[in-house]
C-alpha cells in the first residue's frame, strides 16, 4: 500500500493523515468564523479564494508533496476612465509550501541521495564515484574528488531501471544552496527555500495575475479590448496538449505533467489587444487578438535533480551534465564501451547555458483571428517565440582532450559536451469546434505547425538537427447514460488524440542499434476521461487515461471528489503507471571523438557504432508517462473555497 511504503517513526501519524487533519481543521476554523469572501456595498470590488492541502505518498518513496497553498483574487471596477469604458483591475494571488522537502528530506531535501557505485562491466564490475577503472594517474583522466565528492548523489534514472550495461552518470540531488553542484545559473538553480516556496522569487510568480482591463469603443459597433500586465494568454481548445497553448511557459516541477494548465502555467508581463467586430455579413462572431509578450525570457521549469517531480528525468540529466563540465564526473561502462571512466572537468558535460537577453528582438508575438461561422468555432493562429524547451548543440570549441593534455583545447565533432540554448520557434495553427446532434457531441481540433525547433541526434557531428514539427489534436465529449451506474444522471465521457509528426526526422539502424533523432517520427497519445454524478451532484466519481501509444506505457488516475459543503471539498485519487518504462538508444560512447585514441577512423564513423543504453536519450522515446513508470502516488487534497 501507499501509505506503507513511507519510512516513518514509531507512534507517530503518517504524514499523510497528519496533513489532510491539519488542513481539515484549518477549513474548520475559516469555516466556523466569519465569511473571508468580500463584497463592497456598490458591487465595484470583490475578493474571494482558497486555501489546500494536497499531500501525496508515492511507493517505495514515501510523502512525495505536502503542499499547502493560500490563493487570493480580487478584482475591482473602475467603470468609465476618459475615452475607456469597462476599466477594471484584476489580481491573483498565490503562496505555497511544500512540506516534502522537511518531512521527507532523505528523499528530496538536504540529505537526500548519498555514495553511489559506477558499473564497470569489463573491469572490476562496480566502483566507487571517483574511482573507476580508468582514473587519476591514466594519462588524463580523473578529478578531485575533494571538490566532487561521493556525497548527496544519485544514479541517473535510478527509480526507474538499472544501468544494465550503458552509460550512467552520477546526479548531485541536494538542493543547490546545500549542495550547488550541477546547478546552471538562471535556469536550474533553485535552492532549498525556492523549493519549498516556489512562488516567492526575484520573478515575483506569487502574482499569478495582475493586469488592467479597458475597453474602447469606436464609431461602428465594433470595440477594441486592451489587457496589460502579468497574466495568463489561453490559446486552443483543448485540455492536457499544448499544441496552440504556447505561449505561457508552463512549471512541469509542480506535478509533471498532472495538474490543470491553468495552475502550472507560469504567468508573464504580456500586452493583448482584441478588435471584437462581432456579427458581420459572413460570420456570427469575429474577432482579432494581437499578443506581445515583453517579459524577459522564461523557459518551462522541467524539475531539477533532487525534486519529486522531473518531466523526462531531464532536469537530472542536464545536473549531472553540468556537475561533469564543471567539476569532472564518473561515467559508467564508458571506455571501449565496457570500463567506468573518471573524465576531468572540461571534457564532457554542458558548458554554457545560453538564456535569451531582454530585448525588443527576442520578444514574443502573436496574432489569433477567431470567430464563429454557423455554430462551427475556429480560430487561426500565428506565433514567433523562443522555444521554452532547451536544446544542446554539441558544438564546443574549448573542449580538452584528456589523451593530450599538453595539446591546447579544441573543439570535437561528436563529442558529449554541449552548449544550452533556446532557439526561435515560428508556428502557425488554428483550431475548430462544433456540435454534431445527431449524436450529441462536441469535437475539438487543434493543428500547429512549427519551424525551428531542434532534436538530439546522433548521426550529426553537432548532435542535434532542426526539424518543422506538425502537432494536433482531435477532441470528442458526450454526456452520455450508463444505466447500470446511475438512471438520473449522464456521465460525461471525452476522448482526446494527440499527434506529433517531426518532418525532418533523421534515424538508421547501424550495426543492430538505432541511431539519429531518438523522439518517434510519428506518434499518438491518447486520453479519456469518464466523469459521473451522485447525492444531488456533491459526490463526483472520475477515472483519466492516458496511453502513449509508441512507448507502450499508460497512466490510469481515479478519483472521488466530495463536495462537503458548499465551500468545502475533499478530493482522494491515486496516480498509476503500467506498461513500458525504460528504452535504450544510441548513446555515442562509440562515436570516436578522440581518434586514434578512442578508435581507428574519422569521429562519428558509423562502422563503429555498436553501443546503446536507457542513459542519455532513451528518455525521449520512453516519453514523460513512461519515465514515471516509478512515481505511482495515493492522493488526498482538502480545499476551502471562501
């Protein structure tokens, strides 16, 4: 069981427990006391919110989040300014702790990780971090393990399967005020207080919203609608994919790929102007939104090494990359495919991480023309932004050779050692909705295309290529009888497919291994969701699904959400993985950066590719369901709406 599976004192409540009796005595006391909710006596300013607790156990783990969140929004009227009609003010607030980092700190806080062991599978078989079978006093190789010691460390993808005879790496998972190895500045660097309050940064992300509203009217009956401020844009029609829903980067730590866009959407400093004409000749509705985005670039936050949640594993794979930049690193069965190898700093791993400046150049724009025609909904859009997922360019021009240490440093084709950066992406799409009668259902489509986004691939000297990408998704909802669980009320049942399509995909089998761009071509995830009614609709049964159809692996989440009052609301869940988990690709141990010393012939000779593993690149085709094939959680959250 979950709540087992958490290493706790003797006599002591399980944190779990522990939490949802906190929280429930915490609605209590709002509850038995005056209304929080505020209304002015003229209507023109309103405050209302909640507080939640929502604290989950994950097996083999243990508490995985005990998060306890107050949010605020409040909005007031200003009604006619000068030549604007409709000005308002609108603000949301937010501020979060998650306990896990205390209750659980063996796992995810100041003393989590320890020793770990590199495999050697030609050598000794298993050695010390910092002391593998090749190492300090052969030719080049090694590092002071004084500055990187065998501390606070974990293997890479070790929740998930074992090194098995590929690459592995050691992943520092302290946070980086205890412990700042790995951490890239800027970036992925959060220290122990940023992790337990993550709203409270130099970013300000307390402030979910706090924009200006007005409205201008014009001489025909048409009005301009201007929004300015910190705030959320919404693009797209569905739910979970984010196809058109870009243009927000999105915070994957709060709970991977599991929570509402609308709580992990990370809010920018963004300017919109809509033109609503309304009806026209043609159409029942039409409007044209302009979005520019002049917030200093963010990236989506992917979870560093040493948090519960990580989509892909990526945020430990770029800390351990960057602690053997830094600092040097053991890698497992790395010389000739078979022997743990201790590399110096300055050969592998990521050196530089490139972020976009503020600039007028590097802002982001957009330009959505939505309307209605006949009851079907579209919308056409248009977007030039920074990619918010970063890419690494194995082009590194001061790489050092350990086989020559005298000779000054150079750059390497094929070589594992990366510069970060986020290059501009172009997309252009549109979406559809409409209502077939005949049998009562909505569909959904979303279509993008985008240029300028960059993959990891093996068979290029650079190790990455561009590629246009081609993402939709076909959505289906029906309220919908099944008798034999309830006669009075329908479920609600809706489907989602989402499709990708790379392009310019690069992949080929060489020596029985596959090697090139390691994300699928072509591949479907699928999702579905049945939702019922009970006791006057207090009582709301659910279960989602979701199957990625190209890694074989699939999550399953039921859950009972319990309307205790009005204000009060109980929700239990669990969170569960099955089918594959880990998958092997070509990881360029064997792409002879270093000839003649690492292999006879030119770097990146395929007649030499003979090597594979999970470790690095396996992750994008396991993709963010499989690579949690391990993080299967019990879930309890407690909300009081006031």
């Amino acid at each position: 069981m979950f709540l087992d599976s958490h290493k706790q004192q003797p006599g002591r409540k399980h944190p779990v427990i522990q939490a949802t009796l906190l929280a429930a005595a915490i609605a209590a006391c709002l509850s038995g006391g005056q209304a929080l909710a505020y209304t002015s006596e003229d209507g023109t300013t309103q405050v209302n919110g909640f507080v939640e607790n929502a604290t989950y156990s994950r097996r083999n783990v243990g508490l995985s989040k005990m998060r306890n969140t107050v949010l605020i929004e409040g909005s007031k009227d200003y009604g006619e300014q000068g030549s604007f009609s409709n000005v308002s003010f609108v603000g949301t607030f937010r501020a979060t702790y998650d306990g896990v980092y205390d209750l659980n700190d063996d796992e995810f806080g100041d003393n989590a990780g320890g020793p770990i062991n590199m495999q050697s599978v030609g050598g000794a078989g298993s050695t010390a971090w910092g002391q593998s079978d090749i190492s300090t006093g052969v030719l080049g190789f090694g590092f002071d393990t004084t500055e990187n010691p065998n501390e606070g460390m974990v293997n890479l993808g070790h929740a998930l399967h074992d090194t098995d005879g590929g690459v592995g790496l050691g992943v520092p998972v302290r946070p980086c005020d205890v412990d700042s190895r790995g951490c890239i500045d800027d970036y992925l660097d959060f220290e122990e207080s940023e992790l337990k309050y993550p709203e409270f940064n130099d970013r300000l992300d307390f402030l979910r919203e706090a924009y200006l509203d007005a409205t201008l009217p014009t001489e025909n009956a048409a009005t301009w609608n201007f929004r300015l401020g910190r705030q959320q844009v919404v693009w797209g029609r569905t739910d979970l994919f984010r196809v058109l829903d870009v243009i927000n980067p999105v915070d994957y730590s709060r709970h991977n790929i599991y929570d509402e866009l609308e709580d992990i959407r990370i809010p920018m400093w963004m300017a919109t102007g809509e033109y609503r004409m309304g009806a026209t000749e043609t159409f029942d509705d039409l409007n044209m939104q302009f979005v520019w985005n002049f917030d200093k670039f963010r990236p989506n936050n992917l979870g560093q090494g040493g948090t519960p949640y990580a989509i892909l594993d990526a945020g430990s794979f770029f800390r351990a990359m960057k602690n053997c930049w830094d600092n040097g690193c053991s890698v497992s069965n790395f010389a000739g495919g078979a022997l743990s190898t201790d590399f110096p700093k300055h050969v592998i791993g990521i050196r530089d991480v490139h972020l976009p400046d503020w600039s007028l150049s590097n802002s982001q724009f957009g330009l959505k023309l939505e309307g209605d025609y006949q009851g079907v909904g579209f919308s056409l859009n248009a977007l030039t932004y920074r990619s918010q997922l970063p890419s690494l360019r194995a082009v590194v021009d001061n790489a050092d050779n350990p086989f020559t240490p005298e000779v000054e440093s150079q750059s390497y084709d094929y070589l594992i050692a990366f510069d970060m950066y986020f290059p501009r992406v172009n997309l252009i799409g549109g979406s559809l909705d409409f209502y077939v009668d005949d049998i009562k259902s909505v569909f959904r489509v979303e279509a993008a295309y985008t240029d300028g986004e960059e993959f990891a691939n093996t068979l290029r000297p650079e190790l990455y290529s561009e590629s246009d990408v081609f993402r939709y998704v076909i959505g289906w909802d029906r309220p919908t009888f099944i008798p034999i669980l309830n006669e009075k009320r329908a479920f609600l049942i809706s489907a989602q497919l989402f499709g990708e399509y790379l392009v310019d995909h690069e992949r080929e089998t060489v020596n029985g291994i596959e090697a090139g761009n390691p994300n699928w071509e072509i591949n479907h995830v699928g999702t579905l969701l049945v939702k019922g009614w009970y006791q006057n609709d207090r009582v709301s049964p659910q279960v989602i699904m979701a199957h990625d159809f190209k890694a074989g692996a699939s999550v399953i989440a039921p859950s009972v959400d319990w309307l205790i009052s009005d204000n009060l609301r109980l929700t239990v869940g669990a969170n569960v993985k099955v089918g594959d988990g880990e998958q092997e690709f070509d990881d360029c141990r064997s792409c002879n950066p270093f000839p003649p010393f690492t292999g006879d012939g030119e770097p990146g000779d395929t007649a030499l590719r003979n090597l594979a593993g999970y470790e690095p690149l396996g992750r994008f085709r396991s993709g963010p369901i499989g690579m949690a094939q391990a993080e299967d959680e019990f879930q309890i959250t407690l909300r009081y709406r006031f």
